[in-house]
C-alpha cells in the first residue's frame, strides 16, 4: 500500500507493522551475540589445542623415561646374572684348591703318624705356596703337644683362599646390580602409570573437541587440565633417566 492509498489517521503500527522501537536491531549490535559465542569457542579450541601439545609431549617423554628405565632394569639384571656365574667359577677353584690342600695334608700326616721323614718331604714339595704359609703358622704352635692348637692348617688365619675372597666381593656386586636392576623397573612400572594417566587426558580433550556445546567441552577440557597438573606432580617426584 502506498502513502496515497492509506487512509487518513492509519500509520504503519495500525497495519501490524513494526514500529522503530519494535523492529531488530540492525548493524553491529545485531551479530554481538554470534561474535562472543564464536569468540568463546575460539578460545576453547586453542586451549584444547595448548593442551593436546602440551600433553602429547609429555607423553613421549613418559614412555621414553618408562622404555630407559626398563633397558637399565634388564642390564643391571643381566649384568648380576654374569656376576653370579664368575662368583661360581671362584668357589669352584676355591673349593678344589681347599680339596687339593686337605689331600696333601692327609698325606703328610699319614707319613707323620708312620714317622717317615722322607713320605713327608714329598708330601710337603706337594704344597702350595698360600697353603705353606698356614702350614707353618700351624706348626709354629705345637700342635704335638698343644692341646688348644687348631686342628689343621685350614684353621689358621693364615690360611687364605683368594678365590673364595674374590667370590664373595662377585657377589656382592651381584647383589648390588641385582637390588639397581629391581629399582629401575619399578620406575619404570611408575613412567608407565603416569603415561597411562596422559593417556586418558588425550582422550578426555580429543573426546571433548567433538562436542558442539561450550560447556561440556569446557568441563571436559578442565578435567583433563586437572589429571595433567597430577601428572606432573608425580614426574617431578620420579628420577631422571640415565
């Protein structure tokens, strides 16, 4: 209807037109709403984003920890398996070496109690040099009439077996990279419930950018941020790799 056609004392609001007042706002304040809620989630994904990197990064360093960790628990494990082995091989020499000193005595001290001067010679040049030293410590003390003598050279402080000595520092050290190679896999066990532990943060924020409502993703993005300030709590607690 044009201005010529409408009839007189009418205006648009009597025809169910809008008035100025009435109609929706036009220019800038009519797309504030959309700009702030765009903003909002504009922020929310480079926040998830921050978060992804961050938590990814520390992830590959908690299984990088983790993996090192569980080689040194192996070596330290292999390493007291061969410790192990030599100590053997030094209590085998050594109990030879004792079997070896208690024949030849047996035969001097038959010879002795037979009083056959030339027996025990012989049986003496069949004595080994650290068995030798005990043997005259041991006749130093009379063991004929001393009756508080110990009963063989074997007995004596003299005597020494540095085969059996070398085994027991063996070992030692195998007990020592034993206890380090169970300690470095229980860090390990530890790197990996903290990977565990990022690996469900990963899942939270990748879960939660799939959303379209601000609030969840919040919420989502939030828990997430909780469980990764955890994380790092306990792998500051942890020790470094080696």
């Amino acid at each position: 209807m044009t201005e010529q056609d409408r009839p007189a004392g009418t205006d648009v609001a009597d025809e169910g037109g809008e008035t100025p007042e009435e109609a929706p706002p036009k220019g800038p304040d009519a797309s504030r709403p959309e700009r702030q809620g765009r903003r909002r989630r504009e922020v929310i994904a480079i926040l998830e984003a921050v978060l992804l990197s961050v938590v990814t990064i520390v992830t590959a360093w908690t299984g990088y920890s983790a993996a090192k960790w569980d080689t040194d628990s192996r070596l330290n494990l292999a390493h007291a398996s061969t410790l192990r082995i030599q100590a053997n091989r030094e209590l085998t020499v050594a109990a030879e070496n004792r079997n070896f000193d208690a024949s030849t005595f047996n035969a001097w001290f038959i010879a002795f109690t037979l009083s056959d001067p030339a027996t025990m010679a012989i049986a003496e040049r069949r004595f080994r040099p650290e068995f030798r030293v005990a043997f005259d410590a041991w006749r130093a003390t009379d063991p004929d009439h001393n009756a508080s003598a110990p009963p063989g050279p074997t007995y004596m402080p003299e005597y020494r077996q540095p085969e059996k000595d070398k085994a027991d520092r063996l070992d030692k050290r195998a007990d020592a990279a034993t206890n380090a190679g169970y300690r470095s896999a229980a860090i390990a066990d530890d790197y990996i419930r903290i990977t565990v532990v990022l690996a469900a943060v990963l899942f939270l924020v990748g879960i939660g950018s799939t959303f379209e409502g601000n609030r969840i993703r919040v919420a989502l993005t939030s828990v997430g941020a909780v469980m990764l300030v955890a994380a790092l709590i306990l792998i500051a607690g942890q020790p470094l790799p080696h």
